[in-house]
C-alpha cells in the first residue's frame, strides 16, 4: 500500500513520537552512554533513557490533551527526572515548543516548524549555546533549517531533510573542539568524538519519523 501523505501532526502521532523515543532512547542508550564517557560524565545515555521511560509512564494521562499540553507533560518530566544538561535543554525545548501548540489538536507543517524553531530558540537560550561549539545545537540548527516547508512538501519528506541535516551537523562536531560543558574541560582532547547530544537529538527526529502515520 502507498504511504499516506502527511501534511500535519496530531495529538496521537505526538503520543506515538513519545513511545517511540523511550524505545529508541534505550536501544541506544550504550552508544550515548561510550560517546558521552570519551567527552563527558558517562550518564547521557542513561539519562535519556530514564527520562524518556518516565515519560512514557505518563502518556496515559496525556493522551486525550492537546498537543501544547503533552508537550508541556512531557518538558517537567524530562526536567524533574534527568540528570546533567539534558534534561533542562530538552525539557525547556518542549516547553517552549508547547507554547504555540496549547489547545491545538493538529498542527500544520508551518506550525511544527514554528514551534520547534521556538523550543531550539529556548534551548540555546538555556545552554548559551551556538553553532560550532560542540553541543546539541550543532545538529538542531540545521536541522530545523530544513524542516521549514517547501512547494508540495510533506512532513516526511521534511522530516528526513531534518535528519539529514541533523546527521550532517552530529558528523561535524567530530573535529571540534568543544566550548562548552563538561567537554570543554578536555580542550584539545575533546576532538575526534562527536558530542553525545547531537546524537540524541538526531535520535529524537528520527522517532518522530517512525511516528507517521502510514497506510
């Protein structure tokens, strides 16, 4: 059968984004866990893992809000439950992504990219963070970029723009050197290892790929 043509998100495929992250998060959880151990405390891994279980644990009462709402359940669990960095980043993100999304049960393709652009904003407002100094922000920068919609556009074929993208700038932060967090403590040493974050972030993306509703 023909995949559906998806031009928005409902409040089901964000629960289903959700699940799929807590899955993903802890198949991945080793892979997080060695990257952040070259450059960092070793607990990234563990921490979107966790963060992400307790966040499933709460769907059942999020399932029938709005998608501002389940964004917002979503930012004070990842805040209250994980540990490090990780979770105020991604917890302000759904925060701030939540605030364009209260009391719509769908959001078009401009919106999605409107209310992520929003999160990423708070994000980098949070960790002081920018392009080029070996953080998160190096894969969802670009990656939002190019989620933004074109002439006949999907949120597929957008949502795989941004993957792209988001793997493109995870690849870039390799042969930095990193500025911020605990990274920056190694100075030159942290070259050669691509930051922890960027990889959970392209995660994050590709679970809501999985969402999708298809037929």
């Amino acid at each position: 059968m023909e995949t559906m043509t998806v031009n928005s998100l409902d409040s089901a495929t964000v629960v289903r984004w959700m699940q799929h992250c807590a899955e993903t998060y802890q198949q991945h959880k080793d892979e997080l866990t060695a990257l952040d151990a070259a450059i960092g405390d070793a607990d990234h891994g563990a921490n979107m893992a966790r963060g992400f279980t307790a966040v499933q644990g709460k769907l059942d009462g999020l399932k029938d809000k709005d998608i501002g709402a389940i964004f917002k359940g979503v930012a004070m669990t990842l805040i209250s439950t994980v540990g490090g960095a990780s979770g105020p980043l991604y917890g302000t993100f759904f925060l701030q992504a939540a605030s364009g999304a209260n009391g719509k049960t769908s959001l078009t393709q401009e919106e999605v990219a409107a209310d992520f652009a929003a999160g990423l904003k708070g994000l980098m407002s949070r960790g002081k963070a920018v392009v080029g100094e070996k953080t998160m922000v190096d894969a969802l920068v670009p990656a939002l970029d190019a989620l933004k919609p074109v002439a006949n556009d999907t949120l597929a074929a957008a949502l795989d723009r941004a993957i792209a993208a988001a793997r493109k700038g995870a690849d870039s932060t390799v042969p930095m050197v990193a500025k911020k967090g605990r990274a920056s403590y190694l100075g030159e040493r942290s070259a050669g290892h691509m930051d922890p974050g960027c990889l959970s972030s392209v995660l994050l993306l590709e679970a809501l790929k999985q969402a999708l509703p298809s037929g």
